[in-house]
C-alpha cells in the first residue's frame, strides 16, 4: 500500500490505467447521492423557473413587508388621559349626608353630598320678606308721581291765578285811594270856605247884621266841614293801608307762584324717588336669588358622567367655599396622549387613523390625530433643559400627540386616565 502511494506521487501523469489500484474505499455516503442528486436537479430548466418564481414571491414578501412597517409610526410611551374634575363647596357648611363612596360611578346631576340647609333656608325667607317690603314701597312710590304731578300743576295753575287777582286788587285799592285823595282834598276846601264864612258871619252877627240864627248855621256848616275833612282823611288814610294790603297781598302770591313754579323739580324728584325704590326692588330681589342660589347649593351634584376618586370629605366636616372634596374622572371624554420621538413627525399629519393598544385589556380601539402639541415634553416640563452649555449632547426629543377615540370606541367605560397603551398612527 505504501509502495503503491509513492509510485502514484513519482508519476502523476500516468494514465489511470496503468496506475496502480488501491484497496477499494467503503461506499459513499448518502449525502454525496443528495449533493449528486441536488446537482442534476439545479440544472434543470423547471427548477430554475421554480427558482425565479421563489425569489419573485420573496421580494414581493419583503416589498409588503417594508411598506407595512413603513406605513406607521407607533411608540410605547403613551397613556390614556382624561377630566380630572374637582368637586368643591360653593358655599360654606356643615355636610349632613355623604352619598358616593370611592370608585362609585355616577351620572352628571347625581347628588354627592348634602350641606345642612337650615341656615340658608331662614335666610331665603329673609330674602322674601325684604323683597315683599320694598316691592310694596315701589308700588307706593309710582302712585306718587301721578299724585304730585296733578297737586303741583294746580298748585301752579292757582297760584298764577292769585297773582293776578293780587294785580287787580293793587289797582282797585290804588283807585279807591285816588278817589279818597280826592275827596279829602274836597273836604279840606269845603272846610276852608266853611271857616272863612264863620269869619265873616262872626263879624256881622257882631255887628248885629245878621241874625243870631244865620251865625249859627254857618257855626254847625264849619263844624261838619271839619269834621268831613277828618272823615276823609282817615278813609285816606284807609284807602292807603288798603294799596299796602294789597303789594303784600301780590308779594307773597308771587312768592307763592315761585313756589308752584319749581313742581317739574318736585315731579322729578317723585319720579327718582319711586325709580330709587324700583332698584331697592331689583336690589332686594337680587338677594333673594342669590338666597336661593345658596340653598340650592346646599346640595352637591356631579358635573359629569364618571368614577369617583380622592374623596376626602367625611359627614360631619365643615366645609368652606372652594375646598376641594373629591373628584369625578370623566370616562366620556377621555383620550390618548402618545410622545413621539420628533423624527417620527416628519409624515404625522392631524386626521390620520390610528391604532391603539391597551395593555390592561388587550383590545385594540379605533382613533385618529386630534392634534399635535406646540412644544416638546422637556420644554414645558418643571426644570426645561438649558441647551446653552459647553457640555451640550444632541437628545431626541419627544412631541406630545394628542389622539382621541372615534365615537362608540369608549361606550364601555374599561378604560381609565393612566392606563398605558401602544398607539400606531398610520401615516399612509
């Protein structure tokens, strides 16, 4: 055997013929009958269209493939957001019944606790009281312009017509005054003529040329003359007195037209009196509303359909206005908020359908782009990022997506603000 090996490597060239045979070799494996096999099928005309056939459907598999994982952007970093609506107190008071526990769902307009109404309700009865009183006081107040416009303008009316009555009498009394003038001074002359006769007739009686008789006629003559002289001058004197009755008569007659004259003024000031009483109306019947505003919020309702959570009130506390007793998550208006890294933004467009994913459930629910926020997670964070340093590294940032439910998606109220969720938009 070793002898026939080196005669082999001496004379390579030799033909197989001639060459020495070795010991016959143990038969092939089965493999080499499969490569043999393989070979004669490989260079068949069928198997190399089967062949093509099969690369044709695997670029076409891997073409569907990479549209498919190219015809959304998903994310895991998103949750389920909703109305987180606190309950206060609009009015302060002592909480007579609590009627919700946690996690109770209620429907909006379902009374959650009820404030002791006692105090509030004494004072709607005040309200109505104060009301009723000053409604009356209006009413008397707007009789009161009709009345006052009326007594003034007849006030008016007489006090003109007494002024000229005044007038007339001023000259009546001028004129009887003239006349008593006149006949003073007819007096006065009678009686100067009377005098100057009793003269004369002295003389003659003393001289006996007259008879006793005619001396004392003309002695009685003097005496009346005189007498009507002071008969005149007091009715003179009257007349005069009359003249100033009168001027004092039209003086306070002016000063009572003056008077009459301001009644637009007094209407005016009816007027605002019963216009200040109508606002003391509305005033007080504001109150009242407001009274009844406050007794109606003795009662504590829900605003919205949902779950009740953080309740911290207790019955028994005494509760002030504003202070925070629970909550009602909102399960009708919830919605996803996804944060996208802001290269997956670039074919994001609002509208786009989207998947969601629920990890809590594993259902999947229908949705689209309600919109995309104005600014990134880290800039409306409490500490945002201060680019601005030398030690400064290139992050990715991430966009807030907010994508709401389509309608019915969310009628079975499973889903809760928190949960956490894998959206996938479809971006073609």
């Amino acid at each position: 055997m070793e002898q026939t090996t080196e005669t082999v490597r001496a004379n390579p060239e030799a033909p197989p013929e001639s060459r020495p045979q070795a010991a016959s070799p143990s038969p092939l494996p089965a493999a080499s009958d499969r490569d043999l096999r393989w070979r004669r099928a490989s260079r068949s005309p069928r198997f190399r269209r089967l062949l093509i056939l099969v690369l044709i459907l695997l670029l076409v598999a891997v073409f569907f493939l990479w549209r498919y994982f190219t015809s959304y952007e998903s994310t895991d970093d998103a949750q389920i957001d909703g109305h987180l609506n606190a309950i206060s107190a609009r009015i302060s008071g002592h909480v007579e019944k609590l009627l919700v526990e946690d996690n109770q769902y209620v429907q909006a307009g379902a009374p959650l606790l009820q404030i002791d109404a006692r105090d509030y309700q004494v004072a709607v009865d005040r309200a109505k009281a104060d009301y009723a009183d000053a409604l009356a006081a209006a009413q008397a107040a707007q009789v009161n312009v009709p009345i006052t416009s009326v007594s003034t303008g007849s006030q008016l009316t007489s006090a003109q017509a007494d002024v000229e009555n005044s007038r007339a009498g001023i000259s009546a009394a001028r004129q009887q005054f003239d006349a008593a003038r006149a006949q003073l001074q007819e007096a006065e002359a009678n009686n100067v003529r009377a005098q100057n006769d009793l003269v004369r007739y002295k003389q003659l009686v003393d001289k006996q040329e007259i008879s006793q008789q005619q001396y004392d006629q003309a002695l009685a003559s003097a005496k009346a003359n005189a007498a009507a002289v002071d008969a005149a001058r007091a009715a003179a004197a009257a007349a005069e007195q009359q003249v100033t009755q009168a001027q004092s008569k039209l003086a306070q007659t002016e000063a009572n037209l003056r008077s009459a004259n301001t009644a637009p003024q007094q209407v005016a000031a009816i007027r605002s009196r019963a216009q200040s009483a109508l606002a003391q109306v509305q005033f007080k019947k504001a109150a009242l509303e407001q009274a009844e505003l406050n007794l109606q919020y003795t009662s504590v309702v829900s605003p919205v359909n949902g779950v009740v959570t953080n309740r911290t009130v207790e019955v028994g506390q005494n509760v002030q206005p504003g202070q925070e007793l629970m909550r009602i998550i909102n399960l009708d208006d919830i919605w996803v908020t996804a944060d996208f890294k802001e290269t997956q933004l670039r074919q994001m467009q609002v509208g786009q359908p989207v998947t969601i994913a629920v990890d809590s459930n594993g259902k999947k629910y229908k949705g689209h782009v309600q919109s995309i926020a104005g600014a990134s997670g880290a800039i409306t964070s409490l500490l945002p990022p201060e680019n601005a340093t030398g030690n400064y590294v290139k992050v990715v940032q991430r966009i807030p997506v907010k994508i709401t439910f389509d309608p019915g998606e969310t009628r079975e109220h499973v889903l809760r603000p928190g949960m956490s969720v894998e959206p996938k938009v479809w971006i073609r």
